[in-house]
C-alpha cells in the first residue's frame, strides 16, 4: 500500500513540459504581444481604409464583411488584453504565486472573452442583415416608387391647371375681341369661364411701360390675395415665349397665362390645392429626404455599431480581468504570505510565525503546520547552533595552540597532500610564507620529511635549506585513520648552543691548564738566556734562536688562551642609550686610518642619531671584526689579482621601528665552501686564526636580540647582514620570528 506523503507522478506531458520551457527561454510571450499589436493596428488600418474607401453612392458594406473585420480586430485587442492582465498578475504576484494569478487571470479572461467574442460576432451579423434588409434595392425602389407616385400626383393637378388656364386664356382673347370689360355681362361671361374648370380666383392682368402690372379685372379675389407680385415674377419668362407658368403652394396652385402678348394681357387662375395630395406628396418627400440621409449615414452607422461592440466587449473583458486579479490577490493572498514567510525561514529566521487564517480550512490546517515546523525548527537550530558555538570554541582554542606552539604541526592526506599546516611550520619550511601559496604535496614542502613518512619511520632528524640557511629539524611522525600527523623543531640553535657550551669548557680547561705553567717557562728561559748566554762560546747564535722561539711561542700561547678566555668569558652586556650610527662611524674611521688602501664608504639614510639600547663595547667589537675580516678578504684576493684591483668595502646602515640593520658588503674572495659552519669555534681559513672572532660577534649580536646572515655577491665578495633589537631586553635572544 502505498504512503500517503508518497509524491504523486507529474502527469503533464513531456512535449508540453520542454514546449513551456522552451517559450520562457525564448520569450515567447513578448513575440506574442508583438505579433498581437502589430495584427491590432493592421486590423484598425484594414477597418479604416475598407469604411473610407467604400462607394460615394451610400451603398452598405457586406454585413459579412463588416462582422469579419469586427472579429478581426477585436481577437488581437482581447489578446493584448489578456496579456497585459498577465503581466499585472506577475508584478502584483512579485514571482512568489505568478503562475496561480496566471492562470486565474487567463481562466476568467477566457470565460469573458470567448462568449463576448460570439455575442458580439453574432449581434453584429445580425445588425448588418438588419441593415442590408431596409437599405436594400427592394427597399430603396419601394421609397423611389412611393415618392414618385406623389410628386406625379400633385404634378398632375398642376399641369391641369395650367393646360386650363392657357385653354381659358384663348376663350377669354376671343370674348375680348367681341365684348369689352365694360359691358355689364362680362362678369358673367368670365365667371362662366372660370367655374367650370374650377378657378376660385382669376384676374385679367395689363402690364404697365415700366414693367409693373396692374389688376383690371378680378373674379374671386380675396383680401390676402394679391396675383400683381407673382405675374411681375413671371412677365420675363412669358415674354420669352412661355405658354403658362404655374407655381404651387401648400395652400394654392398659381398660373400665369398671356391672353394678347403684344398689348401686354395677362390671365391669372388660382386652385385652392388638396390638403390629402399635397401632405402625402410632402410626406413623400420628407421620407425620401430622411431615408436619402440615412442611405448616406448607413456606413457611419455600420462603423459606430462596430466600434460600440468593440469598446463594450473590451471592456467585459477588461472587467473579467480585474476581477480575476482582485479575486486572485484574495485567494493567494495567504498563500503569498505563507511563501514570504518561508523565505524567511529559509534566510534563517525560524522564530518567525504565520498569522491569518487558521480555522478549519485547508489555508488554516497549513497555516498551522508551518508554525509547528518552524517552532520545531527554532529548536533544532538553537540546539545546532549552540554545538556549533560550542566546537568553534574548541577549535578556536586547537588553532590558538598550534599558532602558539614553537613546534611546527602538519596534517596530511594519505596521499601526501597537506591539509593542515600552522604558522611555525609555514615559518621553518617556506622560503616566505608572506604572499606566497602554500604548497600542495608534502614532497613539495619538505621532500627529507616526505622521504621517513614514506619510509615508515617515526621520528628522526633532517636537515632543511631556507633562505640559503641549513636548519636541522627534529621530526616525529603519528598515524592516524586518515593520514598522518607530523611534528617538528628546529633544534639548529640548540645544537649550536651545545657546541659553543662545550667549547667553551673547553676554552675554559685550556686557559686554567695553559695559562698557569706559560709563565714559568717564559720566565725560565729569559733567565737561561741571561745567566748562560755568556758561558756558551759555541753556537751562540742557536742558542739565542732557540730562546727566543721558546718566548715567541710562548707569547703565541698566551694570546690564543686569552683568546680562548673572552670566547668562554664573555661578560653580560651593559645595555645603554647610544647613538648607533655614530660607533659605526668611529669603527669606520679606524680601519680607514689603519688601511688607506682600501675604498671604505658608508650609505645611510638616516640624517639624525639613531638610538637603540646597547653595550657601546661589544657593538663596536663586533661591527670592527667584521670590517677586518671584510679587509683581510680584500688582501687575500689582492695576492692573486690584477694590478688595477682595489679593495672595496661598504657598510649600509637602515632602521625600521624595532631594529637597526648593519650590512657590510666587500669585493674580497668570498665566503668559504663550508660556509654552513662559518659561526662555529675554531673554524678559520686563515693561517694566523683561532676560529673565534665570528662566533664571538655572532654571540654579541644574539645578545643583542639580533641575528647575522651571510650570502655570496654577484661579483664574487661577501654581504654579512647585522641586525640589533632597538631594546634587546624586550625582545628574545636571537631575533623576533
């Protein structure tokens, strides 16, 4: 049976997986807005140039069309729409719950979209075959038919007036011929003339030499009614040879007929017209006018009915989108909170708690469980970090005794790779340990060390160059489960200190064993000299040489034991405040006297006195043996050099803040091939020395705090390097590390 927190297998497809990875790569998204604004505005361009370019004659789009173009603008903006709810959903989601406010913005935009888009598909299918049906040619002929039916009707009663007006203009010229106006049945001739073809109101008209006209006979006439205006009107288009001239009122026909052109006659006949025809012919006319208007209004119309269902669909749509985003703040909400938290937790802050809902639903129930991990996980912590405090205190307390230890600690691999080194070891083994990396093997670091690990050997003593110095280590070796750890001391000084120990008992045994019984000897034979020198006739002379090889050599002894007595003897220094550059100086000046065929120069920066605690004695014993061994090894080099050769020597002279530095260069032989024991007793190259002036200045110099070096110039001399501790009282015997 399987576990209830066992994970359940992703059911997405693998293709749409690597599709949904490959559009985030490559933005797909953002092409798609473009592509979406670019058919936008190729869309609005289409719909703008079809409305613009459309027949003058007012005939309507294809409502096929119309709908077409309708849909095709309105899918890229309910897109760009969409997208742009997207992108609102992402920054307001800040990438902690984007893909849920995604997918609720693009589930409500769908519902909102897809049927917005059919409605209005189908409302503007709808309007446009509305549309076509009353603007049609069926439609348009029926409107043209009506209204020509009544403007031929009310034509009709004005082409009847007319034909009799011009019929009663003729009958009245021939009545005129044969009764005159005068004769008092004329009213009734002419009233016989007008009723029958209905004239309510006629007058005969004479036209006056300046062109105004005046009434001469009127039938009917009533007060309002004044036909003079009119016939003027009408004179110049009779005169030009019209029969009739008929002009229509609302409320009258109007004709003006010549009854004699030359003697400037005129008849005038009015016809009160039919208030039916003449309503229906207006009628007629004002729906023909307004259907005219409509007819070139329709694509105005087609166009704000397409752009009503656009703005009105764009924004349920719009609406849809803001819902979905205020409904998705509502419910991810909490579960944004829940993500801050737990990043929270995550950046280390396990004392944090959720607050919010935390009744019974399923918000609430993980509100919970993740107080209780994180209270659960604040306790852990507390526990990790008060054993990891714990184990840096030790380990902090391990590192601050292997730094303080004077023995030098290595860890390493089975594989010979250091893994653990501290500063003393750093100190004996690297040439600088300052700014220099550190090497990976121990075959690398220390190959004689490297050689008895390999050997199997736990303990020995090897020796190590650094710096041009042989230093002689005491190594122990300790297996452990990983690798091995080594221990060593440099124990060069203390076998160095040995021998000087033991030569200096044995200065000590030679000045008690020799000193003592010099003297008598030296006396007993300055007293044969004198008493039998005279009694010796022959070989005087070798008698004479004999004693006094006898008190030479004896003095030779006396000078090596007083020699051998203030190597074993040297006395405590007196340490003082002295002027350092000025008992160089002094030094100087005497083997400069001593020696004028020697270069000296002395290099300083200093312009001042440089103080520093010594015993003025022994600081100026030690910088004068060394210039006289630096001037012996001029003078030895002068035997077998060139003529032009001459001795140099140069003393340099430098401070820093806890030492004075005293180096002496020369340009004599150079340093012997046992230069290793140079500092021990009783070790000479010359033939006239005991061994002891170096080991005597180098015993002043560590008791002065310093340290001597020597090393080989390029030009074939020697470099001894001094240095004096500026308070050696402070500072331990042989130099600071």
């Amino acid at each position: 049976m399987a576990s209830a927190a066992s994970v359940q297998p992703n059911t997405t497809p693998r293709w749409w997986r690597r599709f949904v990875v490959t559009s985030r790569r490559a933005n797909l998204v953002g092409y798609l807005e473009i592509f979406f604004a670019v058919a936008f505005l190729v869309m609005v361009a289409s719909t703008w140039a079809t409305f613009t370019a459309a027949p003058p004659n007012g005939q309507l789009l294809p409502s096929r069309q119309v709908a077409g173009l309708l849909i095709g603008t309105l899918i890229p903006a309910m897109a760009l729409l969409v997208l742009a709810g997207r992108r609102l959903a992402l920054r307001r989601a800040a990438g902690s719950t984007a893909r849920l406010h995604v997918r609720l913005v693009f589930f409500f935009s769908m519902i909102a979209a897809v049927p917005t888009l059919l409605v209005a598909g189908f409302a503007a299918f709808l309007f446009q075959s509305g549309v076509d049906f009353w603007f049609s040619d069926n439609s348009r002929g029926l409107m043209e038919n009506a209204n020509q039916l009544a403007e031929s009707y009310y034509e009709e009663n004005q082409l009847d007036l007319a034909n009799e007006t011009i019929s009663m203009a003729m009958d009245m010229r021939s009545i005129l011929e044969r009764v005159p106006v005068t004769d008092p049945n004329f009213a009734l001739v002419y009233q016989f003339q007008a009723q029958p073809r209905d004239v309510i109101e006629s007058a005969i008209l004479q036209a006056l030499p300046d062109s105004s006209m005046r009434t001469a006979v009127a039938y009917g006439l009533s007060e309002e009614s004044n036909p003079v205006p009119f016939a003027e009107e009408t004179l110049g288009d009779i005169r030009r040879g019209e029969q009739v001239v008929v002009r229509g009122t609302p409320e009258r026909i109007e004709a003006v007929a010549p009854i004699d052109r030359q003697a400037g006659i005129y008849l005038y006949t009015a016809r009160n017209a039919e208030a039916t025809s003449f309503r229906s012919w207006e009628s007629a006319r004002s729906i023909s006018t307004a259907y005219d208007e409509l007819t070139r209004r329709a694509r105005a119309l087609q166009l704000r009915f397409n752009l009503a269902l656009f703005f009105v669909s764009l924004a349920l749509v719009g609406l849809a989108v803001w819902f979905a985003l205020r409904f998705a703040d509502r419910q991810v909400e909490p579960l944004t909170d829940l993500i801050a938290a737990a990043r929270k937790v995550g950046a280390g802050n396990f004392a944090l708690r959720v607050e919010g809902r935390t009744g019974a639903d399923e918000i609430g129930l993980l509100n919970r469980a993740f107080n209780r991990m994180t209270a659960q996980l604040e306790k852990q912590t507390d526990a990790l970090l008060a054993a990891n405090d714990e184990l840096e205190e030790r380990r902090s307390f391990i590192e601050a005794v292997l730094e303080s230890v004077s023995a030098g600690v290595i860890s390493i691999d089975r594989n010979m790779n250091v893994l653990l080194m501290n500063a003393p070891a750093q100190a004996m083994l690297m040439e600088d340990a300052v700014g220099q990396p550190r090497p990976a093997t121990l075959r690398q670091l220390a190959p004689q060390i490297a050689v008895m690990v390999e050997a199997g050997l736990a303990q020995g003593v090897v020796s190590h160059s650094r710096r041009g110095e042989l230093l002689t280590l005491a190594v122990k070796i300790g297996e452990e489960a990983e690798g091995y750890v080594i221990t060593f001391e440099d124990i060069t000084r203390q076998l160095l200190d040995q021998r000087q120990a033991a030569w200096s008992d044995v200065a000590r045994r030679i000045a008690h064993e020799i000193k003592n019984p010099l003297t008598p000897i030296q006396l007993a034979t300055e007293r044969l000299k004198r008493r039998y020198r005279k009694q010796i006739h022959e070989d005087g002379e070798l008698f004479d040489e004999l004693t006094s090889t006898i008190v030479r050599q004896v003095g030779g002894l006396r000078k090596m034991v007083d020699e051998f007595s203030s190597f074993a003897r040297l006395p405590k220094p007196v340490f003082r405040t002295e002027d350092a550059l000025d008992l160089v100086r002094q030094s100087l000046f005497l083997q400069e006297v001593g020696h004028q065929d020697v270069n000296y120069l002395l290099l300083t920066d200093s312009e001042g006195p440089i103080r520093i605690q010594c015993d003025r004695h022994q600081f100026g014993q030690a910088i004068t043996n060394i210039l006289k061994n630096a001037y012996e090894a001029t003078e030895a080099k002068a035997q077998n050099a060139e003529p032009d050769y001459r001795g140099k020597i140069v003393v340099m002279v430098e401070e820093d803040d806890d030492a004075l530095h005293v180096a002496i260069e020369d340009n004599g032989i150079g340093l012997p091939q046992d230069r290793d024991r140079i500092l021990e007793p009783y070790v000479t190259n010359r033939e006239k020395g005991t061994g002891l002036g170096l080991a005597i200045v180098n015993k002043i110099v560590e008791e002065h705090g310093g340290e001597m070096t020597f090393s080989s110039l390029e030009s074939g001399g020697t470099r001894v390097a001094m240095r004096f501790a500026r308070d050696p009282l402070t500072t331990p015997v042989g130099g600071a590390q």
